[in-house]
C-alpha cells in the first residue's frame, strides 16, 4: 500500500513530519510530492524545487523513513479542473493521498481517488506562513523545522534570500 503526501513545502516543518511519522504508520510506501516546484525566490515560496527535495530528503533520513520514501516534483498548470490527472501521469502510483489543504481534497475526491486528512499538530506554530514570517522577523523559526532542515536553510542562506525577495526598491 502506498501513501502519497503532498505540500508546498515551503520550507518542510515539524508538522509535516508529524504527519509524515503517521502516514508512515498507515501504509508501507510514501510518495512525496512538492507542488509549485517550478516556483521560487518569491516572499511565498523562497525555496527552490531541489532545495524542497534535499530539506524533505534529509528530514526522512532524520526519522529512518528514506528507504521507504520517494520525493517527486510537481509543476503547477493552471487548470484546476484537470490537475488530479496531471498529478497521476508525473509521479508513481499511489493508493492513496494525504491532505489537508481544502483545494487538494476536493480535486481528490472529484477524482474518485481516496482522500485521507490527518489531524493538524500544533497548526498555530507548525505553519509555513507562521515559519517565514518569523525567518523576515529573525525569530526562532529553527525551532519549528528538523535540525537537518534548518543547517540545510543556513547552508544556502535561505534567511538573507526570503529578505531580499521580500523587499521592493522603495525599502
Ligand atoms: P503555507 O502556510 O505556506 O501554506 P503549510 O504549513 O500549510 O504552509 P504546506 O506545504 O502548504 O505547508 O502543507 C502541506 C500539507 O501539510 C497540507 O495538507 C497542510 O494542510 C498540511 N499541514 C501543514 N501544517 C500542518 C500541521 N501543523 N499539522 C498537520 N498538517 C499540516
Ligand atoms: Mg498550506
């Protein structure tokens, strides 16, 4: 039986390990899939494709879920309607997708695939918006992300980068 999982992953944070560690309870394989991969250095999604894929890859090594795991770009197209099909010819099969995101479960269902949620850990803090807001801000954003996640982030400066994208030439 296969999982799959899919986000933005922008950046990868402790509740999505927290889902992750579930999901790994429920089905033998887990497919992950980072949506909007084409998009980056942008306020909403500073990370890169790739980058999303090592922070994700290092974050499964950190739990032991690697060998059990596949990590896969997802490039958005701009027509809702025809996404779910999209999703099946870009990624291996899977049996069934894990989601919370409102959206992502209705195409879901519209598609007759089956649709799990998981309960949302600690969603005032383990939030992806909750996390860059605090990277602008200096704030203690390590502390929401795996340790190999947040070396991964400083790495590439990822702090600095999220700044100058957020700025316009009037700051
Ligand atoms: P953003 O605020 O940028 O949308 P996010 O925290 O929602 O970031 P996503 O990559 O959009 O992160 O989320 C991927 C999936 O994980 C979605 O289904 C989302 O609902 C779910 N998710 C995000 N945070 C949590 C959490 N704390 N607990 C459980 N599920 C979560
Ligand atoms: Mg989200």
């Amino acid at each position: 039986m296969r999982g799959l999982y899919i986000g933005r992953f922008q950046p990868y944070h402790l509740g999505h390990q927290a889902v992750l560690k579930k999901i790994a309870q429920e089905v033998d394989e887990i497919v992950i899939v980072i949506g909007s991969a084409q998009e980056s250095h942008t306020p909403e999604n500073p990370f890169t494709g790739g980058e999303r894929m090592e922070m994700i890859y290092a974050a499964l090594t950190e739990v032991g879920l690697r060998e059990r795991s596949v990590v896969t770009p997802l490039q958005d197209i701009q027509r809702n309607s025809v996404w779910a099909s999209h999703l099946r010819s870009m990624v291996p099969r899977f049996d069934v997708v894990y989601s919370n995101n409102p959206l992502v479960i209705q195409l879901i269902t519209e598609a007759g695939i089956e649709i799990r949620r998981s309960p949302m850990y600690q969603r005032e803090q383990y939030s992806g918006t909750v996390i860059r807001k605090l990277m602008r801000e200096n704030g203690e954003w390590p502390l929401l992300v795996p340790d190999s996640v947040a070396d991964f982030i400083r790495e590439i400066g990822g702090v600095p980068r999220l700044n100058a994208v957020s700025r316009s030439d009037r700051d």
